[in-house]
C-alpha cells in the first residue's frame, strides 16, 4: 500500500469522524434548508409570482398577500424620463411608508440590472419629491388616502424648490467648517 492511499483512507475516516460528530439534527437541517430553498427557487421563477422579489422580505409578502386580498394598494411611480415603477403598499400608507417601497424596489431593480450602486437618497429627496394631481407629497406622516390616492394611482416625481420662507434648503453646507479659517485675525 502506498502513502497516497493511505493519506486518502485517512481522509475519509476523518471525515466519517466529523459526520458522526455532527450528528443526525444537523445534517436534518441542512437537508431541510436545502429543499426550503429549491421550493423557493421553483416558486419564484413561477410567472404568476413574478412580482415577489428575488429575496422577498416577510413584510414583502404580508404586502402582496394583501394586495390580493384588498387590503393594500398598487401605485405606480412615474420618474422624470418617463419610466414607472410599480410599487405595492398597505391602504394605511404614509408617504413615508411609500419613499421606502420606492427606495428598496429602486435598489433592487438597479441591483440586478447593475450589480452594486449606491444611491443617495438622502440627496433625491432633498430635490425632487413626490406629487399626486399637482400636489406636493411633502408632510412623511401624511396618510396617502388624504391626498386621494387609491389602487392603481399614479405618482410623479418631480424637482423639489423650496421658497426662501421655509430656509429648509436655502444654503449648501459643504464647507460652512472652513468658512472662518480664510479671515485674517
């Protein structure tokens, strides 16, 4: 018998050693997830479960179950280059709640499309908000229903100016740390 035949007996035994160790619970699981997954794989490659994300979240689902009970709503996001974006809300939805369905659908499309990007949302919504017939979608706590929005609504997005009045956006403030260091003492 020669070294490399016994190195690989070795090796077997040693991982007939660590099988044992781990014991039956732990291959069970590990059997158990692999199947969750593969049914996962099969139902969302399913075209009536087209709309479910690739890695659906339990509140991505609560949404779409409700949705399909009645219980939630389907807006669609017009940007300014004349795309849409389709996103699903509860009827109970604040504007808030809508800017977030907005943000993760946006960085899950951009995601698959392009791999990782970073988006800087803090950015687009100090410059560009939401409006429904006209109306700015400014107050985050706002319900949608008292703006009218209902199922299958459209929202735009459109430049956010803010007047001089509210001085919300009136001043960058990217070197305002530097602004006294230039004057002589």
């Amino acid at each position: 018998m020669d070294a490399s035949a016994s190195g690989t007996t070795a090796d077997a035994a040693a991982g007939a050693a660590s099988a044992a160790n781990t014991g039956p619970e732990y291959n069970a699981s590990l059997v158990k997830k692999a199947k969750l997954q593969s049914t996962m794989a099969a139902l969302l490659n399913d075209p009536i479960l087209s709309d479910v994300t690739k890695n659906p979240t339990l509140s991505d689902v609560d949404t779409l179950i409700n949705l399909e009970l009645g219980s939630a709503m389907r807006i669609c996001v017009v940007k300014m280059d004349g795309t849409s974006v389709d996103v699903a809300v509860m009827n109970s939805a604040t504007v808030k709640d809508l800017k977030l369905a907005i943000k993760k659908k946006v960085n899950d499309m951009e995601e698959t499309r392009m791999g990782h990007r970073h988006i800087s949302w803090k950015h687009v919504w100090a410059n560009f908000c939401l409006s429904y017939h006209n109306i700015k979608l400014l107050d985050d706590n706002s319900a949608l229903h008292t703006y009218g929005i209902r199922n299958n609504s459209q929202v735009h997005f459109i430049p956010y100016v803010v007047s001089r009045a509210f001085q919300r956006h009136s001043r960058r403030k990217k070197h305002r740390f530097f602004h006294g260091l230039n004057k002589k003492a």
